[in-house]
C-alpha cells in the first residue's frame, strides 16, 4: 500500500490512506472487466415474416405486437470461424429479467423457443418457434426476444443478447 501510495498525487493519496485506515479488508480485488470471448454472435431474427434485427452488435429493433397474437419467429444465429458455442437458449423475457435462476440450472425464459443439444461450431443455425403473446399483458411491462449463450474461450463466460423488443400495442374496447 505504500508504494501505491507514493504513486498518488498528494490529495490523492490522502484519500487513500484516509479510506484505507478506515478498511479492515485488505486483500486486493481486481475492479477490472472480466474478460469475454473475442467474438460475438450474429442473429437474423424474422417476426411474423418481417425481418426485426440483423445483428445484436446494432441496436435491437422493436416490432409492435397484439395481445393474443400468435408470433412466428425464426431466428437464424451466425458463429464466426474458430468460435465455439457450448450452450444457446432462444426465448422471451417478460418483465426485464435476464439470465438464470438463483440454483444457476434454468434461464429464465419463459417459454424457450430453442435449446440446441451439443457445442455449436463456426456456421449458420437456423431456430423456428411459435408463441402467442398473453391476453392480459400489463401496461409498460418489458417483453424481450433474448438468446442467453455461453463459451469456453477464453474462459467460461455468460453473454445475454437482447434480439427484439415486443411492444404490445393495446386495442381500445369500441
């Protein structure tokens, strides 16, 4: 800590030692991002015959929807070269809640439209799902098509992408 300290300007490191005398813990903690893979995945995702999103690297598009349409949704998932997918669920997210339970065992979408068996290589897949948006969809609630997707490359890592944003669009009663 002093070297750390001599390193600092001198406000700076009046600071530090200001927090670090008021600190018990001193084992160091990286605040440095977690590294993920050096590769993303490209979605093609195609609603009710109109294409919503190409690419999650792009700002996910949104695509207006009924209460109790049937939504038929096809996704077309692009791996680059030398990538390896080990695990992808397709689904929808209803009230922005994104990733697993707390058991870590079950994403939490509801329902899963895709789950494909085995490590996903360098190629294109293509996913077909159906889902009937809810009669009673409360006002404002966030609806999402996401893939949650993981690799081992570097290491194990988690990656969430938002592939359409379903905006309900309630009919008024006549």
């Amino acid at each position: 800590m002093t070297w750390l300290l001599a390193r600092l300007t001198t406000p700076t490191a009046l600071a530090a030692s200001v927090l670090t005398a008021s600190c018990s813990y001193t084992r160091p903690v990286c605040v440095c991002p977690a590294r993920g893979p050096s590769f993303g995945l490209t979605y093609t995702t195609t609603i009710n015959g109109r294409t919503t999103s190409v690419s999650t690297h792009e700002e996910s598009s949104g695509f207006e929807v009924r209460s109790g349409w049937l939504l038929v949704i096809h996704v077309v998932v692009t791996v680059p070269e030398r990538a390896r997918v080990s695990a992808l669920w397709l689904g929808i997210s209803r009230g922005g809640t994104f990733g697993f339970s707390q058991k870590g065992h079950r994403p939490l979408l509801h329902p899963i439209l895709a789950h494909p068996q085995g490590v996903l290589t360098a190629g294109r897949y293509s996913f077909k799902g159906k889902w009937r948006v809810p009669a009673k969809v409360q006002r404002r609630q966030s609806i999402t098509l996401v893939a949650i997707w993981a690799a081992r490359q570097p290491r194990n890592y988690l990656a969430t992408d938002i592939l359409a944003w379903l905006m309900v669009r309630h009919v008024p009663r006549s």
